[in-house]
C-alpha cells in the first residue's frame, strides 16, 4: 500500500521531477487514473470529481512524506492519525464483484478519495509505527522533490529514481573534473 501511496502523491501533487517543473494535473480524473493504474492495474477510469478528491489527499499525504525528511516523525504521526481518525480505517475482509478475498481500510458510505486516504494512511501508519519510519523520504536531488519509499537493505536511498541519482552523480563527476 505504501508503494501506492507514493505513486499517488507524485502523480498527483506539482513541484519538481527529475530537474524539471511537475505542475498540477490539469485533468485530475486523468491523472489519477494513471496514477493508480502503476500500482493498482483494476482501476477504473476516474471522473473530474473524484481524481479532484484524490489531488487533495495526495497534497496531505506529501505533508507525512515531508515532515519524516525533514525529521520530524511526531507531526508525521500526527498527520497520519488525522486521516485514520477522518476515514474511519478499519481492515476488513470483503469479497465482492468476483474477486477473492481482500483487504479494505475505509469506513461505511465512503467516497473513493476517503478509500484512498483510508489505505494509504494505514500503509504509512504501519511504516511510521516500526523501526522503519526513516524510510519515507522526499528525493534529495537538486529540482526534484518526489517522494519514495526505501525498501533497500541497508536503508540509504536519497532518491526518487536512478534518473535523479544518475544526475547527482554526473553533476559531482563533471563538478570534480572541472577543479582538477
């Protein structure tokens, strides 16, 4: 679900990506369907209303990304804690339209935005209730700030991408031949 959360949020929130502007999706509906399908492949087609519900919680769920980068896993938690208490998020074993067995998070009578935010807050709170809370970040490359879950090893990922740190890399290499 975390995986989903980050897709989210950096297919639905404008800053930077990979050194290049990343402005907000002028079609919502469209842009959170893509979104979602690079996680999530049964996703239907969304309209206007609810990819703009989706662009809103992608906003708050960024502010939990980058509060644990700049270090501060209270307001992290806090935030978190808000959208749980929100959503009403609760796991729940359903089965419906001809799937197995799954888990659902969101309260009775929610919208999709509130499912959404139900999942991803539940992912982000079982990362933030671990040892493993340092491994949300907000990419370290100069123009780009999309967010990332590290899953490595040793847990020293900076990035977003290997494009971005393909980037930095070069940059230093370049920076290091020019002063010699």
């Amino acid at each position: 679900m975390v995986a989903a959360t980050v897709a989210l949020v950096n297919a639905l929130t404008p800053g930077e990506r990979r050194g290049r502007a990343f402005p907000a999706p002028t079609a919502p509906g469209a842009a959170a369907t893509e979104g979602l399908r690079s996680v999530y492949a049964a996703q239907r087609e969304l309209t206007e209303a609810e990819g703009a519900e989706l662009v809103e919680v992608a906003a708050r769920l960024r502010a939990v990304f980058a509060a644990v980068a700049d270090g501060d896993v209270d307001t992290a938690a806090t935030l978190v804690n808000v959208l749980l208490e929100e959503t009403r998020a609760r796991p729940m074993l359903v089965k419906h339209d001809g799937e197995p067995w799954h888990l659902h998070f969101h309260g009775p009578g929610s919208t999709l935005g509130g499912e959404w935010a139900a999942r991803c807050a539940t992912g982000l709170a079982i990362v933030l209730g671990t040892e493993f809370a340092d491994r949300l970040g907000v990419c370290t490359a100069p123009h780009c700030d999309r967010v990332y879950v590290d899953v490595s090893r040793n847990g020293t990922r900076r990035f977003c991408s290997t494009a971005c740190q393909n980037r930095v890399k070069t940059a230093a290499f370049r920076a290091r031949g020019k002063a010699e």
